[in-house]
C-alpha cells in the first residue's frame, strides 16, 4: 500500500527509529558523526541521493519503501526491466538535484563578479 501522506524525509525517519530506536544509533550504524546527518534529509530539504541510499540499504532499512512510500513486500513482482527503469528514474532525479544545485551556485558566483565590477 503506498503512504501518500507521508514524505521521504517522514518514512526516513520511521525506519530509522524502527530499525534503529534513535538517530544517534542509526549515525553510529552508517559510520556519519552524529545524529544531526539526517537532518536535512528529514525536513526534505535535501533529497536522499544514491550515495545515502547504498548505505542505508547496507544496515538493513527498507529503501524502497523510504522512497516510494511502497514497502518492498507490498511490490507486485517485478521485471528486471521495470528494477532498471526504477533505478535509472532515481538517478536521473539526484543527477537532476546536483545540476540545479551547480545552476544555483553559478548564480551566486555571478552576482558576486558583476558587483566587484
């Protein structure tokens, strides 16, 4: 059943505290300093990248259902086409993040040159 209600950030942190009780735990689990690493990822100001995903399926959380809202169990079965396109739509989506993030830093980076002129 997929949780319409609900966000990444909202369902990041329900299996954290599901699989983990605390985010102290969960940091300490993926090797990240503190507590406060899933912060932004929480309040959905940063998407959770491939990066964050490869670790978090590596302690044992439910990736899937994080991103989707569709717990891995709830799945129909799938092709192996349909996993790729899947994988594909999610990296197209944080390689689309990264490249508004660069856009934005150039934005600022121009600014700043043409008010020293």
């Amino acid at each position: 059943m997929i949780n319409k209600e609900s966000t990444a950030g909202d369902r990041l942190r329900e299996e954290l505290t599901r699989v983990f009780g605390s985010l102290t735990d969960a940091a300490l689990a993926i090797k990240v300093q503190r507590g406060s690493y899933f912060r932004p990822y929480m309040k959905n100001t940063s998407s959770i990248g491939m990066k964050l995903q490869k670790k978090l399926v590596g302690v044992g959380l439910d990736v899937d259902y994080i991103m989707s809202g569709v717990r891995a169990g709830d799945f129909k079965e799938s092709s192996d086409e349909d996993d790729l396109m899947i994988r594909k739509f999610e990296d197209l989506r944080y390689r689309s993040d990264q490249l508004n993030k660069d856009i934005v830093e150039f934005g600022v980076l121009l600014i700043k040159s043409k008010k020293k002129k």
